[in-house]
C-alpha cells in the first residue's frame, strides 16, 4: 500500500556547492556588518560620554571659579557685619555642590581624589572669609594650596579627557 506518490529529489553537489558558498557569504556578510555597527556605536559612546565628561568638568571649574571671585570680594568688603559676610560666604560656596555630585557619579577616581582635596581647599577659604581674613592679603599660604589643589584638579580632568595626548 502507497500512501501516495514520492519523488526523489536529485541534487547535483554543484547546486549543493553553490547553496551552501551563497549561505556562507550571507552570514559573513551579515556578521561584518554588526561587527561594523558595533564598534560605529561604541565610538559614538564614548564620544558622547567625552562630551558629557567635558561639560560636568565646566560647570565644576567654572562654579568654584565664580566661588573663589565672591570669596575674594567678600574678604576685602569691609561694610558687611560677620553675619552678612558669613551668610553670603556659605551661600557662595553652596554653588559648588551641584556639580559635585554630578561629578561624584561621571569622573573616574583620579579626578574625583583630586576634586575633594580641591573642595576642602575652597571650604578652607571660605571659613576664613567667614573668619574676617582678607584673603588676597593675609589668606597666602591658604590660597597657595588652593590653587595647587585646583592645578591637580585641571590635571587629573585632562588626563581623563586625553586633551594632552598627540592627535
């Protein structure tokens, strides 16, 4: 008993041959072309992580730069009473911490080491403006070590960022 009719297919091995040559170059094609995909998106991701990386680094040096130009006035403004100038001093320090923390989360150890000691050196400022110091006249040693401590910041932030790197 047939269960209905069969057919045998006859393949030569050439058909065999080219079906299997077309297959392969699809997947070789196919693969080369995620392969290039890939790599397009992980350049794009660390061109945009760069770009991210340089606008935090902005905001963090410009906040403390604006900072230490409140600071140096408020040391030299004879007018203002200890409460005023104590007020004005935390309030001009208060912009620093925003960038801070968006630095906390985006900077790599090396620049988030250098970014505390610098904090504690604008903090140190600060507290003898509070004090009554003029800075600029009596605040020296003080001074000195911030901008050591904001030297190793710019350093640290472009070695992360490869600004100094040929090409």
């Amino acid at each position: 008993m047939s269960t209905g009719p069969t057919e045998v297919l006859d393949v030569s091995p050439l058909v065999v041959h080219e079906l299997v040559s077309n297959v392969s170059r699809c997947v070789i094609a196919l693969g080369s072309t995620l392969f290039v995909e890939r790599r397009r998106e992980r350049r794009e991701d660390r061109i945009e992580r760069r770009k991210t990386k340089q606008e935090v680094y902005a905001r963090y040096l410009a906040a403390h730069a604006e900072t230490r130009t409140q600071l140096r006035v408020l040391s030299v403004a004879a007018a203002l009473t200890d409460e005023e100038r104590g007020y004005r001093a935390y309030t001009a320090y208060a912009a620093c911490y925003a960038p801070r923390y968006e630095l906390a989360v985006l900077a790599p150890q090396a620049v988030l080491i250098s970014a505390r000691d610098f904090d504690k050196r604008a903090r140190d400022l600060r507290d003898i403006v509070i004090e009554g110091t003029n800075i600029q006249s009596q605040g020296g040693e003080r001074m000195r070590k911030y901008l050591e401590a904001m030297q190793l910041v710019h350093t640290a932030m472009r070695a992360d960022l490869g600004a100094d790197e040929d090409g």
